[in-house]
C-alpha cells in the first residue's frame, strides 16, 4: 500500500497542491483525472520526487519519509521503489529498445548483464515488442516507443508504476495498443496510479477514481459512482463535458 498525507506543492506563490490525501491499496489502479493545470501531473512527479512538496508524508511498505525533511537516501529510496511512464517515454535515444530496459538493471540495481537482458526479453515480449529489441528509439512509432517505457518501468520490479498521460502525445490510432498493455498490467494486479484524459479508459480499468481541481481532492470513489452518480456538482459537470 502506498499512503500520502497532507502533501502540499507551490510554484512561486501558486499553491499548486493543497493537503492531498491519498491512499492506494496494494493491486489496486487509481486513475487521477481533471481539468488541466489542477496538479494531476505534479500529484506525480511529487512521489518520486522529480518536484520536491514543501509538505507532507509518504509510506509504502514499511517506508516512510517526511517530505519536508527528506534526505537524499530517502529520494533514492522513493525512486528506486516507484517508476514513472511519462508523457513522451523519456528513452535513451542512443540506446536500442532491449538496453533501454538492461541500462537502469546495471547500473542501478547492479544485476548482472545476462540476467538484466533475459528480463528485458521476457517484458519487451509482455508488450509485444520483441521483434523490435534491437531497434533504435527514432525508428519507432510513438505508441512503440510508450509500450518499451512501460516495460523498463516494470522492470525495476516497482511497488507502483506511475504514469503521466500516457497517450497524450500519441496519434489517436496509436493510442489503444499503449491502452491494452495497460489493461493488462490492471489484469495481473499491477499497482498504478494513472493521470489520464481518456474517461472511457479510466472507466473500464480503474479501482478508484480521483477527481481533482484547483490542487484538491474534490470527490474519489469507485468508478460507478463517478460516472454514474457522482456527488459534488463539479464532477458531473466535469464527466458531462468530457464523455460528449
């Protein structure tokens, strides 16, 4: 399980998340959705610690840190213990899809080099980018490109896998081969929390919903009762708007 508690982040005198709690249980997926500019991505980014909260607490498994006062072995900690699929994949242009994946197993978690590479084999299979384990970054689509961040960001053996609007750069025709695979993580009880604008994805996979905006948690509940009958009136005006 991981548990966040009263994290706060500012960006100048811009209160961009305001006391968020959050609570995900082990094998769950959470999907954060909201207007755009409300600190779904930061809610991210703040985890791991690529933006450091002014505020705030985080346990996971027996782990537990002060935001306010976190050293750097409690940041590398966090990192080495949660993984983020960004928005653009973020790969090593000057590495093939398989080193992408061996890359971070050497020199981070200092697996052997034969072990490092029959795990990237194994989950470029899972994706279904075997065939293209030898290939360079620019000659992959973008939806190639996701589905090989997805399986380096599994391969660390994370207790959650973040993921930062994972289709939002892609060509709509590449969007729904990064989906299935995500489906499937969510079959095989993968912890993920999921900041995403497609509602129908975030319907069908979710656990839990979170709607946010201005910084706040307005309303969380299981994703019947978001889209069906949620009970703040921003929500529904957000699901009426974003599922025309």
């Amino acid at each position: 399980m991981i548990e966040i508690k009263g994290l706060c982040k500012k960006f100048g005198d811009q209160q961009v998340l305001d006391h968020i709690d959050l609570k995900i249980e082990k094998g769950k997926v959470v999907v954060v959705i909201g207007p755009s500019g409300t600190g779904k991505s930061t809610l991210l980014r703040c985890i791991n610690v690529l933006e450091k909260p002014e505020e705030g607490h985080i346990r996971l498994e027996g782990f537990e840190a002060d935001f306010s006062a976190i050293s750097k072995q409690d940041i590398q900690t966090l990192r080495s213990r949660t993984s983020m699929v960004f928005q653009n994949s973020n790969l090593y242009r000057n590495k093939t899809a398989l080193q992408n994946i061996t890359t971070p197993l050497i020199l981070v978690k200092k697996i052997k080099r034969e072990e490092a590479e029959r795990t990237g084999v194994e989950l470029l299979a899972k994706v279904g980018m075997l065939e293209k384990k030898d290939a360079y970054p620019e000659t992959l689509s973008g939806g190639e490109k996701q589905r090989v961040g997805i399986a380096r960001a599994m391969a660390v053996n994370p207790d959650i896998i973040l993921f930062d609007e994972p289709t939002s750069a892609l060509d709509p025709e590449l969007v729904n081969e990064v989906l299935d695979v995500i489906r499937e993580l969510a079959r095989q009880h993968t912890t993920m929390l999921i900041v995403t604008h497609e509602m129908k994805f975030a319907r069908s996979v979710a656990d839990e919903i979170v709607f946010m905006e201005g910084g706040h948690i307005v309303e969380q509940a299981p994703p019947e009762k978001i889209f069906s009958n949620p009970q703040k009136e921003r929500t529904r005006q957000f699901i009426q708007t974003n599922m025309e």
